[in-house]
C-alpha cells in the first residue's frame, strides 16, 4: 500500500507482540509511528530502531494504561516527542493494541483482576480515543484490536471476554459518531498469534499442534498476519468500511 507518507499513527502496547508488527507495517507504509510501551522501554527502543534501520520514522512513549490519568500522560508523551521530533502535532491513525489477560473460570476470577482488566482493555482505549481524537485530522482511522474470544464463548478467560465485548462495542458507537468527520472505526479480531502471551502453550511440539490446528490453514497466526490487516484498515483503500470487526483468525471460527 505504502500510502500513509506525512500521516502519523500511535499504536499502543508497540513495544513487543502484534503491536511491534502492526508499528512497523504502518512505518513501512510511511507514516511517522509512536511506539507505545507501559514498563518495557528495551522492547520500544528495539521497535523504534528496526523501524529507523529500515528507513522509517518512530518515536518513542511510556505510559503505563490502567492507572487514573493514563490517556493524559500518554498524549503528555505523545505531544512532547512529537515536538522533540520536529514534527506536525496531530494525529491519523489510532491503534488501541495494548491489552492483558488474567485467565479464569467464573470461580477463580477476582474483584481485582476483573477491575484491571476491564481498567487496560476497554477503560483504557476509550479514553485514549477521547483525546486522540481531540487531536486527530478528518480523514482519520480507529483501530482497535480485539480478540476472537467474542464471537464464541470462552469461559476460562471471562474478564478479558468481557473487556473486549466492550471494546467491539466502543467501535461501533465510535463509528457512527466519527462518521460526519469521516472517520472511520474497526475492530480487529485475531485467534492465536505467536506473542509472548501464547509462549508457554507453544513451548512444546503437542502445544504448537493444538493451537495450529484452530486455524483451518493448520498454523498459528503470525504478528504480521495482523499487521498487514491493520495495514488495511489504516489506508485509503479501507474508506467505506466502518463499524465493523474483522475476523483475523486464518479461518479458526469456520
Ligand atoms: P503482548 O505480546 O503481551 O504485548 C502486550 C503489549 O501491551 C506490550 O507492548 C505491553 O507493554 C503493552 N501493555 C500491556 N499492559 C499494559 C499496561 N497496563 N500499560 C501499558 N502497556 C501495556 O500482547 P500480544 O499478544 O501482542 O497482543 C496484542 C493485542 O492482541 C492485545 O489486544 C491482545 O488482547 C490481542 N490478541 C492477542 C492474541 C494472541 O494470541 N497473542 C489473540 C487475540 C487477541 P510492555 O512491553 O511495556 O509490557
């Protein structure tokens, strides 16, 4: 696609996983990219710096989500770089990526972890969207990335199922509000993704063939399998999709 030249995009949760693919895809499409992290500022640096070493732009934020004022200290961040950078203040493209998961049953979940996931996954994007927007140019995109965990029932992860059932609903409120701005909001939805977050379920060979055996190509989703669909989302050629969740799960709900 390689349309997004003068356009600049903050993914959050960059610093490792879908996050970093999804920033360095953007880049090589050309757009100036804020690569976000919350406690893993290594992890950022080595994002920023693949992208600089392929001739891309990156800077880099912190700003740990899920705490009261997160959204403020991370556009404080974002204005602040962007200035140091040189470059135009404003905002295009929005990727609500960040996100965790405390597995558990109905029985084992607690008051605290249902709290902190609901605070980083939904709480968090909706008012990071609230004041990106206050910064992003008509013409803009909201991506946020969800999880194939709300189109079928999941009840060893029911906080995190939930939190992302709010943010697919925060899209579709977002996208008919955005529209007369011509805005546009989409959800992505992946199954599993070789991240850090499936490590351990892929550390051995009967692990790896289970997870693998979800997708109906008989692998495991790569971060760049996502990228390349955010990819999408973030360009032009996307202008008249809104509202909607996009299944990236190489066919694993079929
Ligand atoms: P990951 O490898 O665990 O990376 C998580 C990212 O989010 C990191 O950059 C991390 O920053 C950041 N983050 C987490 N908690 C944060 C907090 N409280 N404050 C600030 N930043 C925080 O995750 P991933 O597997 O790439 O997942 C990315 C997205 O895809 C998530 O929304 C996830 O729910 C979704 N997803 C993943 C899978 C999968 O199989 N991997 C499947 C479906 C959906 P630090 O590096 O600083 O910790």
């Amino acid at each position: 696609m390689g349309d997004l030249k003068g356009k600049t995009a903050l993914v959050t949760g960059s610093s490792r996983g879908i996050g970093r693919a999804i920033a360095q895809r953007l880049a090589q499409d050309g757009a100036l990219v804020a690569v976000h992290y919350g406690s893993n500022d290594t992890a950022a640096k080595e994002t920023a710096e693949s992208i600089t070493g392929a001739g891309g732009q990156a800077v880099v934020i912190g700003a740990e989500l899920g705490i009261p004022g997160d959204a403020e200290a991370l556009f404080a961040a974002f204005d602040a770089e962007l200035a140091a950078y040189g470059a135009e203040p404003g905002l295009d493209i929005l990727v609500n990526n960040a996100a965790l998961n405390f597995p558990g049953r109905i029985d084992q979940v607690t008051p605290e972890e249902f709290d902190r996931t609901l605070a980083v996954n939904t709480k968090a994007p909706l008012f990071i969207a609230q004041h990106g927007l206050r910064r992003m140019r008509d013409g803009g995109r909201i991506i946020n990335v969800s999880s194939a965990v709300t189109s079928t029932a999941h009840p060893s992860q029911i906080a995190y199922s939930i939190a992302k059932g709010g943010l697919d609903t925060l899209t579709l409120a977002l996208a008919k509000e955005l529209g007369d701005r011509g805005i546009t909001v989409n959800t992505l939805a992946p199954g599993w993704v070789e991240t850090d977050v499936t490590a351990v379920r892929r550390s051995t060979p009967e692990g790896r063939a289970a997870l693998a055996a979800y997708s109906v190509f008989n692998r495991i989703g790569k971060p760049a399998d996502i990228a390349d669909a955010a990819a999408f989302l973030a360009s032009d050629d996307s202008r008249w999709i809104t509202g909607q969740r996009i299944d990236v799960t190489g066919g694993s709900l079929l």
